[in-house]
C-alpha cells in the first residue's frame, strides 16, 4: 500500500494540521517525523479548535496509530500537558506512541537555547526557545538522552550526570548564569518516564509491519522546506530535515516506501522571526493580509511577516521534495485584494535571476506581475467550478508555472471548508 507524505513548502504554518487531519481519516496510521513542541499545528472543527505541538494530526480519529517517530526531538512535559488537553476535550489519546529512539528535550536545552539567542543579540535567529536545536546538537554531538533512556534508571542518571555538570560549565563560566540542580532534573524526569513509559514503542519495526500489512500511512512534518537545515533560508532555519527526505531517516523506512508527496502552500507567503524574505509586503496590504489570515503564530503568537506568493521559492521546494500534488491553503484571504502580485523574478545587485540562489540575501527583491483580484467571499465555495473567473486565472497561473496540478484548495480554517480540485486521489 502507498504511503503518503505531507510537507509545508514555505516558511511553515501553511495549514498542514489542516490537512493532514482530512487525509487522515483515511489513514491507518499518522507518523510524525521530525521537529519539536516548536511549532502548532492548528484544526477547527465546528466551534472546537485543536493546537497540537508534538502529537501527530490523525489524532482527532480514535481509530488511527499516532507515531511521533525518531527523529522528533520531545519535551516529555509539553507532550504530558497535551495530551491532558486533548483528553480534557473528550480527544481519546490511547492511539497516541512514542519512538523509544526519539530524543528528549530537557531544562537545560531550553536555557542554552534562551542564552543563545540572547548572546547573538542583533544577530540572532528567533528562536521560539523550546530547546530544540540544542537537543539536536547533544543528539549530533553523541551526548544526547532518548526515551529509551528513561527506562532505565542506571543508564539515565549516568547520562543526565555527564550532561548536568557540562552544562553547568557552559552557564556559570561563560554564560554567567546559575548552575542547575541534578537531582530536581532527575527526579522530574523519573516521573515523566512513569505516566509515558507504556506509550514507548520500537517503531521501526511498527511501521514496516504496517507496511507490509498493507495498512495506510500518512507522514506528516513540522515547520516547512524552507526551513530546512540543509535547503533552506540557512542561518534562518530549523535543525531538522523538513523535506521529504526528513522522512526516511526521521521515521525508519526506505524511500520506495513513499509514492504520493503532497506539497502544502499558502495562497500568499508569511514567514516568523528574522530571515531573508523577497516577497515580504512592508505596507498597509501586509496587514490587511495578517488580520484577514490570522497570520499569528500558533505556539509564540509572534505575528507573522506577510508577503506575496512566491514562485521562485516554490518550484524549488517542489523540486527538492518531488512534489506529485499541490495543496493550496487561505485562497479566501486574497477575496478583499483589488489587485493580488505573484513573485516569478528576483533582482539581486541589479541582475535579474529564476531560480533559488543557496545565500538568499536580505537585499534580494522580487519582481512581480499583477492579477486582478476578484472581490468576492468564496469561504462558501465547495466546487471548482463555481469560483469567480479571475480566481481562477490565479490558480492556473500558478499550476502553469510549476507545472503540477492543485490537488485541493482550502477557503477557510474548518474542516469542510475545501475544494477538491483533482478528486482521483483519495476521495
């Protein structure tokens, strides 16, 4: 049975919570692969609105496999209190796993994280400071503590040693910041094994039998392509894979596994924190946008940075993941626009260039041409055929430049507020 991966194509938050929790009710199993409680993934349904961090979207189905898989960094607190969120609104959370080679976030890596960014001053990234890139880095570095870890109580107090005391190196002698206690760190975590510890799972082995079960699964990620660590916005960027290649080594499975890469964009850009952003809008159209779309952030509640939809960065990204099928998400942000821009250039140091340059600089504008708006509420639209023409026009353009076909386009934040443009996938 073919698998199926969803990616944001952007700078994340293009609806893929959304998205994923439509395509999962068709689902056996949902697996998360990379990324931390860093990030939100957002579903309304009806007057219920979910904000789910690190549990995978299939979540709101009691009857399909949830995996936060093994390259998911995880904050055992953060995953603790969402779980107690969704059960206290009647979510059944019983379906919900945990890779027992995933990495585990701890109070340290928070606070290296904040001292960071505080010490880069000017120059820093945004980080939301969850501890996330540090507890890449102990993973990297070979130091790190993974869920495995907590079971065992000999091996979890020698690693959580080591690291406490190099820690506390880092915070008094060049931080100048107090030291941390071990043994309140132990003992918090000790706890967090017990309410977790019947939810650890090898899920290499749960995953290829599912497979070879013939059983759906869906692969769902954090953040989005241009965040990724390798092909994204660098230094701007998360510290995991973000691109369908995330997916093998996140979750344990070879590529043949995967046949459908369903690519995720917004009708327009936005992007959080600092970073090189060529279509960014810095006018009052900007913030019609961000007040229209909502366009805050789910887990800071930083507001977002609003741009035009940029195809440049699009083709790129659908090329990195071998994007098969289009999702475009908040097409009925744009119904108030009179005229709507589409990026297809940009101009660095007076030369023009198509394509994704790997040092996008904050000087890089882009180039744009103009479509005319269409100044009607489509939220209401259910078929293809009934949204107005010059709508229209903007989503050919669109499928014409990149050359892929617009799987499904969504007009609002509920459910069932889509188009299923191409109905010969799933539906």
């Amino acid at each position: 049975m073919p698998s199926n991966v969803i990616v944001g194509l952007q700078w994340g938050d293009e609806g893929k919570g959304k998205i994923t929790d439509l395509f999962a009710k068709n689902s056996d199993y949902v697996v998360r692969y990379q990324g931390g409680n860093n990030s939100g993934h957002s579903i309304h349904i009806k007057n219920r609105h979910f904000v789910l961090h690190l549990i995978p979207s299939g979540v709101i189905y009691p009857e399909v496999k949830c995996i936060i898989g093994p390259g998911v960094v995880i904050d055992p607190k953060s995953l603790i209190q969402e779980i107690q969120n969704l059960e206290l609104m009647g979510i059944d959370t019983s379906q919900v796993f945990l890779s027992k080679r995933a990495h585990i976030t701890m109070p340290y890596h928070r606070l290296l994280d904040r001292y960071q960014e505080e010490a880069l001053g000017d120059k820093s990234i945004g980080t939301t400071h969850q501890g996330i890139g540090p507890t890449y880095e102990d993973k990297i570095a070979r130091i790190g503590i993974r869920a495995l870890d907590l079971l065992n109580l000999k091996v979890f107090y020698q690693k959580l040693k080591y690291n406490i005391d190099l820690k506390n190196k880092i915070f008094t002698r060049i931080f100048k910041k107090k030291p941390l206690s071990f043994q309140t760190i132990y003992e918090e975590y000790i706890e967090y094994a017990k309410i977790l510890s019947n939810r650890f799972v090898d899920s290499v082995y749960e995953i290829h039998d599912a497979f070879r079960n013939k059983k759906k699964i869906l692969f769902e990620g954090a953040q989005a392509m241009l965040l990724d660590i390798n092909y994204g916005t660098y230094p701007y960027v998360t510290t995991s894979s973000t691109s369908t290649g995330g997916v093998c080594t996140g979750s344990g499975i070879p590529p043949h596994f995967l046949k459908n890469f369903i690519g995720i964009t917004k009708a327009y850009c936005t992007r959080v924190g600092f970073g090189p952003f060529p279509s960014e809008i810095k006018n009052e159209v900007g913030e019609v946008i961000r007040q229209k779309g909502n366009e805050y952030g789910a887990t800071t509640k930083r507001p977002r940075r609003c741009g035009w939809l940029d195809l440049i960065a699009l083709k790129y990204s659908c090329m990195i993941n071998g994007i098969n099928y289009l999702v475009i998400t908040k097409l009925d942000v744009l119904s108030e626009l009179k005229i709507i821009k589409i990026c297809i250039k940009y101009k660095c140091n007076e030369k023009i260039i198509q394509y994704f340059p790997a040092n996008l600089k904050q000087n890089i504008k882009g180039i744009y041409i103009d479509l005319p708006g269409w100044k009607q509420d489509i939220s209401h639209i259910h078929e293809y055929k009934n949204l107005p023409k010059n709508c229209k026009k903007y989503i050919n353009f669109i499928e014409n430049y990149l050359n892929l076909e617009i799987l499904l386009i969504s007009v609002g934040s509920e459910r069932n507020q889509n188009i299923i443009k191409n109905k010969s996938l799933f539906f």
